[in-house]
C-alpha cells in the first residue's frame, strides 16, 4: 500500500527571517508536519485492518482521523512552497502572474479587498485553523475559505492555492498570542509565482458539475 512521506522543505530554516523564525520552520515542518504525516499513514493501516477483519465499530472515529491527518499534510504541503524569502508584495502582469492578478480583482473586485478579506479570515479562525484562497470550479471563481481544524467548512471540490496556517504552532514561538500580527508578516513571504502556477494547474481541471 503506497504511503504518505513528508516531502522536504523547497529553502533551509532561515530563508524566511525575520517573518518566521528558524526554529519555528523546524519544529513546525519537522514535528508538527510529520506527525500528519504519520497519523495518516497510521490510520491507513487501521482502515485496512477493519476491512479484512470486517470489524467496523470504529469507522466514524477512523474517517474523521484520516480526513484531520491527510488534510493536515495536504495543506502544509501547499503553506511550504507557498512562501519564499524574495516574496511579497502584490502580484503583478510584469512578474508573470498577471493572469492570477486579474482573477483575484474579479473576483474580489481588487487586490486590497482580497488581501483584507484572507487576512480576516485567517486571523478570527475559532482556535486552530487556516484561512485559504481558494479555485472554485463550479463558478471558475477564487473564493476565500476559513478552514477550521484541517478539513471543516470549504467547499467541496475547491482547490486551495494559497493558505495561512492560523495554528498557534505556527507562530506562538515568536509572536505570543498576536495571531494578526502574524498573517499581517505573512504577506511579507507569499510566494506568488507559486500561487500563479496553482491556480493555473486548478483551472485546467474538469469541473465535477456542469455550472
């Protein structure tokens, strides 16, 4: 049975300082990503052990650990390589994003709306969760969506192309309880070139319904 690995960080610790610390980035993909990891991977071995023994008394309690550990990994897949010490500021036509640019002001009617919007998101997520961007291809619009916990409230078939991880793990170390200060620093390492090749990947898939 294939199982799930934790894929290697794209930049050392330190490549995102003075937004996030280097400690941080290695408790935090070294520990916290690997224990998604491992959960997922270990509640795969239940489920199998379920199916040849038909013993399914623990079913509800197995798919809910296996949709927290494998969008747990998802998700901090995509958070890595959405970030990069030369990030930042807005996307724009000039750097080659400009297909992404002219979606986010259509479907949020401007940049700085969006940006508003994500950053609210992300910063009043009840406890532990993400704000996300996300291509919804039902409309073929971007839409923002305020995951609680890894996999609670999206919608179905949206495809996160850029996330905020609004777990304490994620930036207690270095900024306490000011979880707003933190996403206001995140905007600081987007990655948009990443982002960019995201959304275009997400639009060349075929919607699940007709609109």
């Amino acid at each position: 049975m294939a199982v799930y690995t934790l894929p290697e960080l794209p930049y050392d610790y330190a490549e995102l300082e003075p937004v996030i610390s280097p400690e941080i980035i290695e408790l935090h993909h070294d520990k916290h990503h690997a224990a998604y990891v491992k959960g997922a991977n270990d509640t795969l071995e239940q489920l199998a052990e379920a199916r040849d023994k038909e013993s399914w008394g623990s079913i509800n309690g197995l798919e809910k650990n296996l949709a927290f550990h494998l969008s747990g990994h998802i998700l901090h897949s995509i958070y890595w390589h959405n970030m990069t010490g030369d990030g930042g500021g807005e996307p724009l036509d000039k750097d080659g994003v400009g297909e992404l640019a002219d979606a986010i002001a259509e479907s949020f009617g401007s940049y700085a709306k969006f940006k508003a919007q994500l950053t609210k998101a992300s910063a009043t997520t009840q406890g532990s969760g993400w704000g996300v961007l996300a291509y919804e291809p039902v409309s073929g619009r971007l839409i923002v969506e305020q995951i609680y916990d890894h996999q609670g409230n999206v919608g179905q078939g949206s495809v996160p192309i850029l996330v905020f991880d609004a777990w304490e793990h994620a930036f207690y170390l270095q900024y306490k309880n000011q979880k707003v200060d933190f996403i206001e620093a995140m905007w600081k390492v987007v990655n948009w070139q990443d982002v960019a090749k995201r959304y275009a990947e997400a639009k060349g898939r075929t919607p699940l319904i007709a609109p």
